[in-house]
C-alpha cells in the first residue's frame, strides 16, 4: 500500500446533479494534480455525543455510489470505503460486503460503534472483521485508531489478531501520544508474533474556528497551548498557523520514523467542503520531506 491517502466526504443528498457532478470534477483534479491514487471515503451519519453538533448535519449520498462517480472521471483510483459495520442488521452487512466485492473493492475500512451504551443491531466490529477476512480473504481491512484513547494498543491488537490489516489514526495536531502508541504497539507484535500494521497519520488545516470546534466535536484532542496559539486571533493567519503547527508535528513524526524504522503513511483529510484546495499545500508538504529522507 501507498503512503498518501485523501479522504474526501460524499456530497450531500441534497445537492443538485450539477453541483455534485462539479464536487466529483474538483476531487478529481486533485487526485489527478498530486498523483494519488487511494481515497478513504467515511460514512457520514447522525452521531450521538455528549455535547451538541456546532455544524448542522446534513445526509450524504452513500459512499460507495460516490466512490463510482468519482471513478468515472479517475478510472485508476483505489476505493477505501468505510461501513459502520455495527449499524446493520448481519444480514444487511454481508449483502453490503457482497456488494463491494463485486464493485471491485479491494480494501475497505470498517467502524464500530460511537456510544458503547447503545446496543446496536449488527455484528461487533471483532465479528464483523472475522466475517470479511473468512468469506473475502482477498479483501483488505481497516480501521480507526485513536491514540489517545485509554488501552488503545490492546485495542489494536484484539482487531489485528481478529485480521484487521491497517488503521487511519484520528485527526492528529500533536505527536506525542502517536509515538507512545506506537513504540509501545511494536514491542506488543514481537512479543504477540504478529506483523505490524500500515498506521496512516490522519491530518487536516483548518481555515476558520468552526473547523477547530467541529473537529473538537468530533473527539480531535488538540493540546491547550497547540488551540491557544490556533484561536487567539480569531480568523486571523488561521491557515498558515495551522499549517505551522502540521510543520512542527511532522518534523516530530519524521525523525521518528527514521529512528524507529517505522513506516507511517498519511491520511489528508479536508474535514470541510470549502477546506478541499488546502490539502493540496498538506500533500506537498508531505512529499517534499520524502524525498529528502
């Protein structure tokens, strides 16, 4: 697998033909622009979380149909579409996964649940991955890893002993709990016997603070003095301070990298519709600094 994924999100459900023909074109030329060829596609839902959404939701057309659009015009993309698995009922998960398959999809990134109270209708996610890999063994798994969350590196050992094969990290704007995770997940493998998995570096720039509050929103951790020097302008330089802060983190993830011998892929993420032209600046940014190493 490549290390430079773009994850984009499926147009709204409302959106005229027209406009969600353009939306597909402008992803295009991106992915024509930079010479990437992978693109994670969420599944966008109605989340249930303590605090209230400060973006109003609005419903997606699904991932996989945006997928097949957006192959129309880039015919050499590779799709990572994501399923919350958790949500459908085992039967509707296995046609969705049968589905896919023939689509062509070879890799696809599969989530659980966001509220553990909630008892949801599907497979566990465990289940789920254990189902794929046993009916599909072709079919390249991923999932989403967070690492700030308590016992993470048990976590991602419980999914990769079940078959998961890679992860996409959680919006990251600090370095420090990656490395931990990580340096601590590798010494877990050897003791395990298990081959350490591709981790993408999930990163986004933010333009205006309602990109900060949504990203807090959505569980992105940002450390007090990475939000204070991001928000204490206002609007102000946004763009250019948070892409100095990504400067910073990927100076850190780097040299770890070379020291470690790990290999990390990233993950762009645009997190907005109008934030689509500044992931141009992140893969650049990326690119430079590998052929340097």
């Amino acid at each position: 697998m490549e290390n430079l994924i773009f994850e984009t999100l499926p147009p709204p459900a409302n959106w005229s033909d027209e406009k969600i023909e353009k939306w597909c074109l402008d992803v295009c030329e991106l992915l024509t622009k930079e010479n990437v060829r992978m693109v994670n596609i969420p599944e966008i839902v109605q989340e249930t979380r303590e605090s209230d959404r400060n973006v109003q939701f609005i419903p997606k057309i699904d991932n996989m149909h945006f997928g097949s659009l957006i192959k129309q015009n880039c015919q050499a993309l590779e799709l990572f579409p994501n399923k919350i698995c958790v949500r459908l009922s085992k039967n509707q998960f296995e046609e969705w996964i049968e589905h896919a398959y023939t689509m062509g999809i070879r890799q696809l990134v599969l989530v659980g649940g966001e509220n553990s109270k909630i008892a949801y209708p599907g497979y566990t996610l465990v289940e789920a991955i254990r189902f794929v890999k046993s009916h599909y063994p072709e079919i390249k798994v991923g999932g989403i890893t967070i690492f700030t969350r308590k016992n993470e590196v048990n976590r991602l050992a419980e999914k990769m002993q079940a078959g998961m094969d890679f992860f996409f990290s959680q919006i990251v704007f600090e370095a420090a709990n990656m490395k931990q995770i990580l340096f601590n997940l590798e010494k877990l493998c050897k003791l395990k016997s298990l081959a350490m998995p591709k981790i993408y570096l999930s990163l986004a720039l933010a333009s205006q603070v309602r990109d900060i509050d949504f990203m807090k929103w959505l569980g992105v951790e940002f450390p007090t003095a990475v939000h204070s020097y991001l928000t204490e302008n206002n609007q102000e330089n946004l763009v250019e301070r948070s892409m100095e802060v990504i400067d910073s983190l990927l100076n850190d993830v780097f040299h770890f990298m070379e020291k470690e011998k790990i290999d990390i892929g990233f993950n762009i993420e645009h997190v907005m519709y109008n934030n689509l032209h500044y992931s141009e600046t992140l893969f650049k940014n990326i690119k430079q600094r590998t052929k340097s190493t």
